[in-house]
C-alpha cells in the first residue's frame, strides 16, 4: 500500500498497518516514494538534448548517454563498476530521477551548454523556441 503521510487520515493508517505487520513479525520493506519526474519535464529534455545534437553533430543517444549523464551529471547517474572478471561503469536511466533530480540534471546541462559549446538552450518557458526546435528535430527525423 501506498500512503500520503501529510493526510492525517493514511498516516494513522500507515501507522495501524506498520503495527499489525509488527505483531505477525512479518519481513517487510519501507520505502519512500519520491515523485517521479514529470511529463513535461522529459519532453523538455528531450527537445534540448535534440537540439544540441543537431547543433553539434552528436546522435541523441551520444548527447544523451556521453555529455548529459557522463561529462556533465556524472554525481547524479554514476552507480559505481560491477563485475569481476570485467568490470564495467553502471549508469542510472534517466527514467529514475525525481522531479528536483531532473531540475538539477537540466539546469547542469543548459549551463555546460552555454559555457562549453557555445549553444544557448531555451528555458522551459520559452515556447515559441521550444515550438520551432520541435519542429526541426522532426523535420530532421530525430524525434517522431
């Protein structure tokens, strides 16, 4: 079950569900559930990681995987090397940032952008920008 603990109400029931698996001394798992990045925010990182391939030859895996995850938010999606016999680096997708994560992530990369290859990338309330960048990565066949 999932519970909203700032509601009074699921809190007192966490709180009797917590108590009851207790007294069966049950094995259970808590977690918190952190909310998950938002729609709008992976459209927006998908138009301007488009938009800096276009802008730099990269494919939007290479931006994505290479420049956004490697060089410019390694803190946030490096997991460390596994295996023995060859050890190889673990990233973390994307699709498990929460929304503050993706915020940090975007903001990183609009700055390393600018600072590094010289292209601006439109802030999320740019939308005519947003709009013609739209319409250039289709026209482009990077995005559908």
């Amino acid at each position: 079950m999932i519970y909203q603990t700032e509601n009074a109400l699921q809190r007192h029931r966490a709180i009797d569900k917590f108590k009851k698996l207790l007294e069966k001394k049950a094995i259970i798992e808590i977690i918190e559930k952190k909310p998950k990045r938002t729609y709008k925010q992976n459209r927006y990182l998908h138009l301007i990681l488009g938009f800096f391939s276009l802008e730099t030859g990269y494919t939007l895996e290479e931006t994505k995987q290479e420049i956004f995850k490697k060089i410019v938010n390694p803190s946030l999606f490096y997991e460390g090397e596994v295996g023995e016999i060859v050890p190889i680096q673990r990233w973390r997708s994307s699709a498990t940032l929460d929304t503050s994560e993706m915020t940090i992530a975007i903001e990183k990369f609009r700055d390393y952008s600018s600072s590094q290859a010289g292209i601006y990338l439109p802030s999320p309330d740019e939308k005519e920008f947003l709009n013609s960048i739209e319409i250039e990565l289709k026209n482009n066949h990077i995005i559908k």
